[in-house]
C-alpha cells in the first residue's frame, strides 16, 4: 500500500492568530514544495489591526512599524523530512476554524489540495514557527542565538556555548576549546527551559561571574546566576535546576 503522501510535493500552512490584539495579531501563509532538487520556500507574514496604534505604542510592545516579512527562496533540505514525516502521521480535525488557528494542504501536481485543521494545532504552530525562524535565519534577518553557561566551582570554571542554527537543524555545542553538534531535541528542550524562569535584569552583569556559582547569557550579552538573577514562577516545577542539569551533563560529556 502507498503512503498517503507518496505524491505529495509539498505543503501550504496558513495562520491566522485571531482574536489577540494589535500589534501582536497577524496572519502567514508559508509554501514548502520538494518536488525538484531543492526545497523551495516562501513566507508572506503579515501584522493586521495596527491602523489604530501610534509608533510609540507598537515599539512599546517589542515590535517595530515594518514587521511584515517576505522571503521566496530555498531552506536545508534537512526540513523536507521533518515537515513530510509530521504531515503523514496527522490527524484532522474536521471542524471549520472561526477564531484563528492553523491549517494544512497538500501540494500534488503543482495544484494546491483542500485546506484542512490538524488537530494538534499547537504541535503544528512550533513546527511552522520553527520553519520560519530557519527562514529568518537563512536570509540573514536573523542571526542564530547563543546562549553562553559558566559553572565556577572551588576546583575550576568551565565555559560553554549552545548555538541554535534553525537555518540547518544543528544545535552546536562549545566546550574546552571544541565544537560538536549535540542532539537537536535535547537542545531545543533545553532552550525551552532557558527562557521559562524570571530574569531580574536590575542585577545581571556584563560579564560572567567569577565566584562559586552557575551563570547564563542568553543571547542579549548580559549574564545571570542561576538561582538569585533567575527565578523559577512555578514552584512546583524546578526551571532553574534543569538548567543547571542539561548544562552540566553536556560539560561532563
């Protein structure tokens, strides 16, 4: 038997937020079609609602007056087999999105098939989110991030550095003077704790810590101690020594 895919050329994922408001509503269409040599992308994202904002107010919000983005060209081919392999094994919904949400198509033939709602909508939004920041990546608007960690102890400190390239799907690790590419998903759940405890910025540093202690750089240049600067928001859940986990079991590696 055929998989259902077998003529499947590509897919078309389409966006709307919904009902959140302005500056933050948008809507994207991205196109992904392998059925020549390279995989071919396009993008059209698009912020809507903003006519009634000033400058102020949107820049106020983290975003700027031209956040709209176009991009038609080729991604690493490493994103046909993600994207192809989450299309096979989805599951559909059957309902008719009203307020927001994602949709999928097939590409076969050059024709674009009947757009239709996975049912895990928030799996296929990472997914999609991913794509774009290879996108932004790839075309230079983006730069990867790097998050730099520093374990002092009584005996020594040691330094690493995790670099998300979405551009090619490899997370690389440097650590005592060499680089490896580590397991993406390790990587990216790792990242996910990274960026879901408290940052006190009214104490972080310009540079790493020099005493006992676990200090992060997520990106911006300022550094953190893990568990003064960065605080866990769920008690019942400890961010800040998973952190310290993932990071020293990569240093012991």
């Amino acid at each position: 038997m055929k998989k259902s895919n077998d003529h499947t050329s590509g897919i078309v994922i389409e966006f709307d937020s919904g009902i959140i408001p302005a500056p933050y509503s948008h809507v994207y269409r991205l196109a992904l079609d392998w059925s020549g040599s390279e995989l071919n992308a396009e993008l059209e994202l698009h912020y809507t609602d903003r006519e009634d904002l000033t400058i102020d107010e949107i820049v106020d919000e983290g975003f700027t007056a031209k956040d709209d983005f176009s991009y038609k060209g080729t991604l690493d081919y490493v994103w046909k087999k993600v994207v192809s392999i989450e299309f096979e094994k989805t599951k559909w919904s059957g309902r008719h999105l009203d307020e927001g949400g994602l949709t999928l198509a097939a590409l076969e033939d050059g024709k674009t098939g009947t757009a239709k709602a996975p049912t895990d909508q928030e799996a296929w939004q990472m997914l999609a989110q991913d794509v774009i920041q290879a996108i932004y990546e790839t075309s230079k608007k983006e730069a990867p991030l790097t998050v730099n960690y520093r374990q002092v102890t009584n005996e020594e400190s040691l330094d690493c550095s995790i670099t998300m390239n979405f551009s090619n799907r490899e997370a690389i690790l440097v650590s005592k003077g060499n680089s490896r590419i580590i397991n993406w998903e390790y990587a990216v759940q790792l990242m996910k704790l990274v960026f879901s405890p408290d940052y006190n910025y009214d104490i972080a540093k310009e540079s790493a810590g020099i005493k006992r202690g676990s200090f992060i750089e997520c990106g911006d240049g300022y550094w953190h101690e893990l568990g003064k600067g960065v605080i866990n928001t769920d008690n019942s859940f400890d961010a800040v020594g998973k952190i310290k986990e993932g990071f020293e079991n990569l240093l012991e590696e």
